[in-house]
C-alpha cells in the first residue's frame, strides 16, 4: 500500500466510530491491505531486550491486536517485537459500549475496554500456531468477576508460557476496579512470586501506570527487582485530563496518545535511575524524535500504539528510518550505547 493510499483510508476509517474502525483496520491487516515493508533493521537498530534479539526496539503495545487475530501482517510491518492481549482465565465481553473515544485534536485516545477478551485458551491457541518472526509477549490480565485477581495472572501465564517470547504483568490498566492496587510493595510483590513460580523459561515483564508518586515508583523498581522480573514497562495510560482541548476529554477510562509523552517519559527516567531492569518506554511515541527521546531517557526499547490511529501503520517504518538517522547524527553506535544518555534532561 502506498502512502497516498494509506492516508485516504485512514481518513475514512476516522469517519467511524472508532471501535468499529479499529475492527477494520485488523480486518485489512489480515487481508493484506496495510503497509508491509518486512523487517526494519540496521547494524544500528539491532538490539537485546531481557535477552530477547530485536531487529529494532520499536514494538507494538499490547491492546492494538487484543486476540492475536493479526499477529503474522503485525510482524510484517516493520515491529521489532509484539505484543497482544491483554489475555484473562475466562472470555468477558468487558465494559458497555461506547467505550472508545478519539481525541484528533489533542493525538490522543480515551478507552475504558475492561479487558475485553477471547479468555486464555482461544488466544494462546493462536500464538501456538503463530510460526516464527519477530518475538511476540502476551499481556496478562485478571477477570473482572474474579476473587482471586492475583491467581488470575499466574493461570494465564500457565497456559501461555510455551506459546510467547516474553509476557507482561498488567496491573497498571484503569479501567478493572481496583485493579491498581495491586502495583501496592506487598500485593506486587505477591502477584510476582505467584507469577514467577510458573513461567518456566519465559521472561517477565512488569507494566506499570503513569500516575504513581515518586515513593511508590521506588517500591515498584525495588519489588521488581527482587522478584526477577525481565523488563518493566512504563507506562500505561493516564487517569490525567490536563491541556486537553477535546471534547471527549471528560469520558472515564484511560487517556494514551501525545499528551503522555511528559509523563510517562519522566517516570521512565527515573525508574532507569533506580534500577538496572531493562526498561520499555511507551506513551506517546509518535515519530523519530519521541522515540529517541525515549532511548535517551533510559528505555532499552519502545511500544506504540495511538500514534497508529493518526499515522497508520506505515509509521513504524518512518519511525525506524529516522531513528537509525539520529542515532548516526549523534555518533551512537547502536541503540545500547543510546540508552540512558540524556536522561538527566528530566531529573
């Protein structure tokens, strides 16, 4: 497809309710009707996460490809790594609709899903049949019905952790009541250990929310690291409305896209002053620059998704040509050497 082509459909994709656009776009991922450049890489981008071999650090945040419905077009658009779900134990049809809003003035997006899911066995019986490309993780979730959500990660991850590269502890959604609770020192660190006990050889990966206080950021880099986990993410989304100029701005749920970027960036450096965990930066990754800046900020790698809204998916490989080039242009060898060095900017 090209670019031409790819803006005129996502602009009448955008003439949608965005739910239902977003059911298109996985739709004509599957038919073949995206971008599909195959795998973007240079002695550069190559780089290691939680010994995971990446022929780029740009990979797709958990959410766009909630069944891992599209996993194979997915790791022939230019991703380095994937990442699908969130998975629970049981399927649940999550929150009423509507429960997706596009926010096109501010590049943004508010979604209070709830986990939304196949459950468990349907998903990981897709990763099984996935073949090989570029590592894939699966997001653990816990059912919002459930009376034990911390056995609820360890039972997902039971059942996928010979079917994925790496899976990713989610306590960090807003959208499951009280969910976030469990990012508190003594529940993390139980749900880690139940986690962990089961997880065979594959890497774990902690994702975490954008709003925690300074201290709290210090529990979580301190409980992280004494469990074992692999990687953490930061962040997901923002319970915070500030600056927004949509109309959309006051719906409940999670807000992702551009406004993160400040956010999100700021607690990724300072957990990278806090612990030596490889970490992943994601919120508001939205071109070369942001994506950078968050290598520079102390992510071994990165994770998009709302930007896909407004640029398409031919954005990754926009966003890997340039971040090759502004990694030459300041003398970094390749991506390791990049990390970290500027993270002082935000302290």
């Amino acid at each position: 497809m090209t670019p031409l082509l790819e803006r005129l459909g996502l602009r009448a994709l955008h003439q949608l309710d965005p739910e239902a656009a977003h059911g298109l776009a996985i739709r004509a991922l599957r038919g073949r009707l995206a971008p599909a450049p195959g795998p973007q890489t240079s002695p550069r981008l190559r780089t290691t996460l939680a010994g995971l071999d990446l022929l780029n650090p740009v990979g797709l945040a958990a959410g766009f490809d909630k069944n891992a419905t599209a996993v194979a077009p997915l790791s022939r658009a230019g991703f380095g790594f994937i990442e699908v779900g969130a998975a629970t134990p049981l399927p649940q049809p999550g929150n009423p609709r509507p429960r997706l809003f596009r926010l096109t003035e501010d590049r943004a997006a508010i979604n209070r899903f709830g986990f939304n899911n196949d459950g468990m066995q349907a998903i990981c019986a897709r990763l099984s049949r996935r073949g090989s490309g570029v590592p894939v993780g699966l997001n653990l979730g816990a059912n919002k019905t459930s009376e034990d959500r911390a056995a609820d990660f360890a039972k997902v991850m039971t059942v996928a952790r010979d079917h994925v590269d790496f899976a990713t502890v989610n306590v960090s959604s807003p959208n499951t009541e009280k969910l976030r609770d469990l990012q508190g020192k003594a529940a993390l660190a139980a749900l880690l250990e139940g986690v962990m006990e089961v997880r065979g050889a594959t890497p774990v990966f902690l994702k975490i929310a954008p709003d925690l206080t300074e201290a709290e950021i210090e529990d979580v880099a301190e409980v992280a690291q004494n469990a074992g986990v692999a990687a953490i993410i930061a962040t997901n989304t923002t319970l915070d409305r500030t600056g927004l100029a949509s109309a959309h701005a006051p719906e409940a749920g999670g807000l992702s896209g551009a406004p993160l970027f400040e956010r999100s960036t700021l607690v990724l450096a300072r957990l990278s002053g806090l612990t030596d965990i490889p970490l992943v930066g994601v919120g508001g990754v939205s071109d070369a620059e942001t994506a950078y800046a968050k290598i520079c900020a102390g992510a071994s790698a990165l994770q998009l998704y709302t930007a896909l809204v407004f640029g398409g998916v031919g954005l990754v490989e926009e966003i890997t040509t340039g971040l090759d080039k502004l990694l030459a242009q300041d003398g970094f060898a390749n991506v390791a050497d990049a990390v970290g060095s500027k993270r002082e900017d935000w302290l």
